[in-house]
C-alpha cells in the first residue's frame, strides 16, 4: 500500500478551482459595439432636410438634387428664365449624368428682399470601408426670385454650368 492509499485515496486530494473570470467586462463592450452601429444606422437612414415649399431653402435643395439626379429638365425649370438658353447649350456640349457619392451641407441662407445666397459645403465619398464623408470644398448658389418664385441665377457648383449660371 502506498502513502497515498493510507491517507484516504483520491477524496481526500485538494481539489483547486481555476479563479472565476467576471464576464462584465465582455458584456459591456458587446453592448457599445451593439450602440455604435444602432447609431451608425440610425445616422445613415436619415433622409434629407425638409424644407417649406416656395422658400430658398427648397429651392436649392431642388437644384441640387436634380444636378445629382442628372435630371436636366428638372434644373432648367429652376433657373431664371433668362439663362435657360445658355444653360440648355451647356447640358448639350456636356451631357447630364447622376453623380454618386456627393452631397450638401447648407451652412447659411441669407435673404435679402427677392435675392438669396446659400453657402454651402460640399461632401463626398470614394464609398471605401473606412472612408466616411470629406468636406470637398466650399460652393454657392445663389437665388432670385422671379414671378413670385426662387430661381437659380448663379452657382458655383457644378463647373459645366460656370458659363451659364453668371451674375446678370
């Protein structure tokens, strides 16, 4: 018989539990990973401001929406009559296409009797993983009212209607 036998055998062996890890720790970090993309979701489902039909507001929104949406037809029925001509040649010498992956940030509005000028800030995407939004450049567009309605009559954005869309 051996030492161990005469002690009691195999019952009688210290028995040692491994520390208990707390799982707090893991569980919080899943919930704020869980927040952070309810939130990334949340942020990119929102839609675009909406603005009161007939106020500047609308109307640049409009112009540029149709400008992105490649909706010629659109853009000249928010343009001072005057340079609509002129515009129509543009859109013939350039085309019309949509454009992905560009938006607007409307930084202020000021009205002043039938003008407006609204400067914004144009963002955009290259659509890559870890490529949120970039401030692509500083732009206007500015308004004046024509029959009762807001017009279009200048714009810095986008270049092709540079020649168009000038002060008159």
């Amino acid at each position: 018989m051996d030492s161990h036998d005469q002690a009691g055998g195999d019952a009688d062996r210290l028995q040692i539990a491994p520390p208990a890890v707390s799982r707090l720790p893991l569980v919080a970090m899943g919930a704020l990973v869980a927040l952070a993309i309810l939130v990334a979701i949340a942020l990119g489902l929102r839609g675009p401001a909406e603005f009161d039909p007939g106020t500047p507001e609308a109307t640049v929104q409009s112009y540029l929406q149709a400008v992105l949406d490649g909706d010629e037809e659109a853009v000249l029925a928010l343009v001072v009559s005057d340079q609509v001509p002129e515009c129509r040649r543009e859109f013939e010498r350039y085309g019309s296409y949509p454009m992905d992956g560009v938006g607007f940030e409307l930084e202020s509005m000021i009205v002043t009797g039938d003008t407006a000028r609204a400067e914004l800030v144009q963002r955009s995407t290259s659509g890559g993983p870890f490529d949120g939004t970039r401030r692509y450049g500083d732009n206007f567009v500015e308004l004046r009212k024509e029959a009762g309605e807001w017009r279009v009559a200048t714009a810095s954005w986008p270049w092709r209607f540079d020649t168009c869309l000038e002060a008159s």
